[in-house]
C-alpha cells in the first residue's frame, strides 16, 4: 500500500524537475541539503532505523571537483560530513523536493531515475557513510582493502560483498537467473575456476561477481533485516577458504547467523 501511494505521489509531478542557476549559488545549495535530508528520511522509512550507526546531524559540504580523489563525492568520518562537488549542484532535482521523501519510485521507474541521477548518487553515499561507521566500529574500511587487491582470490570475494549490497539496495526485483547453478555461481575448485578465467572482464567471472553476492547476502537481509545485515558486512569481510566458494559462502552466513540470532 505504501509503495502505490508513493508512486502516485511522485506521477503527479513528473520528469520536469527544478534546477539550479548559478547565480543563486545559496539557494542551490538549501536545495540540495533538503534534498540529502529527504533522502536520509526515505531510507529510513524504507529499511528501518538505521542502528544508531550513522551520526544523526550529518553535514553536507561542497567543494571543487579537484579536491577530490576522481572529483567524487565522499563521505568525511572525522567531520561527519558528506562531501559533494560543486558541480551536482546544478542537477536537476524532483519538483516538488518532498517527493524525494520515498525511497521505490525512483528505482521502480526507469524514467524517474535517468531523469534524477543525482537522487541515486546521494543515496549511494549516505549508504558509504552507514557501511563506513559500521566497518569503523570494528577497526576497518569499507570497502574492505581486498576490493584493491592484485590476487583475485582476495579481491573476488569483496567484490562480491560490495556488489550483493549494492543490488539489494537498488534493484527493485532480483535479477533472473538460475540459482541452482551453485557449481557455477560459487565455484567449488576455485584454482580451477581461476585458469579458466580470459580477463576481471570475463562473464564467468561477472556472474560470480554478482550472482554469487546476491546469493551471499539476500538470505541474511531476510532473516534480519537491511540495518542488522549491512552492519555486519561490513564489520566481516568474506573471505575463500579451503579454495571453496560455495563452502565459504556457507560458512559465512552460519557464523552470521550465530552472531545475529
């Protein structure tokens, strides 16, 4: 009922938008930061509380793109603090802003998110913020440093945690593919599974890649929840043992439950 009453809301006010001119620099940015406030408010509705893990007064900050690492938004623990360029704040935003107040339409609706990238955008980083201060609580990083590493027995695995997360969180429907296939999707003989592999571009290696997180996350987000879950993601990297994805991936989600019941 409230996903129909969401959507409706948002029909009323389509695709046009508000954008920013540069000459009302201020007003951009009260836009934007209610933008960023509505957006924390429609995770919140949608998945629940969010543990008491993310700082309640985030801040929101603008800067030039060249203070950046690739001129991306990042997520400031120390400050607490979102961190946009400059730039986004000329994107074009939901008219009216108070649309943004709920979190399905624009991932059910194709059109509504190629014409608000930046809604998305925003939700990626508060999710990087709620993922960072989890992960810090237990003295680590998100991502987790394997997503950087040169082995592809360490980096495959965090990729898989990063892309189950980020399916789950921005897909409305779980893609379709066979789930029986675990000899596929989590490889038992993982030394095997590697010599097989052309390039990180290889679809036997993608479909690892995300169909293996999917497979890897979605039960433990059912049983407890997206707040609950994603704390421990990123408080657990998930690792390959005994060169056996499918073994690990058990593992992984036993001891999850172990922790989490």
């Amino acid at each position: 009922m409230m996903r129909l009453g969401l959507a409706c809301l948002v029909l009323l006010f389509p695709t046009l938008g508000l954008t920013c001119e540069s000459v009302n620099r201020e007003q951009c940015k009260q836009r934007f930061t209610a933008l960023v406030t509505y957006r924390t408010q429609a995770i919140t509705t949608a998945f629940g509380d969010l543990l008491d893990t993310l700082p309640t007064a985030l801040e929101v900050r603008f800067v030039g793109t060249k203070e950046l690492v690739d001129g991306k938004e990042i997520y400031d623990q120390e400050q607490h603090t979102l961190v946009f360029p400059r730039r986004l704040l000329s994107s074009k935003v939901p008219n009216p802003i108070r649309a943004a107040a709920y979190y399905w339409p624009f991932y059910e609706n194709e059109q509504y998110r190629n014409a608000f990238p930046v809604v998305e955008t925003i939700d990626q980083l508060i999710w990087t913020a709620y993922l960072q201060e989890a992960a810090k609580a237990r003295g680590l990083s998100w991502p987790h440093k394997d997503c950087k590493s040169s082995d592809l027995a360490q980096r495959l695995p965090c990729e898989m945690l990063v892309e189950g997360i980020n399916e789950h969180l921005k897909e409305v429907r779980t893609p379709i593919f066979n789930a029986n296939r675990l000899d596929l999707i989590w490889p038992e003989d993982f030394a095997r599974f590697r010599r097989g592999l052309w390039n990180k571009g290889d679809q036997t290696y993608l479909d690892v890649q995300r169909y293996g997180g999917i497979l890897l996350i979605g039960p433990l987000i059912d049983q407890f929840g997206v707040p609950r879950a994603l704390a421990y993601f990123a408080q657990t990297p998930f690792q390959i043992e005994d060169n056996n994805v499918r073994l690990s991936a058990q593992r992984y989600q036993e001891r999850a439950r172990q922790e989490l019941d």
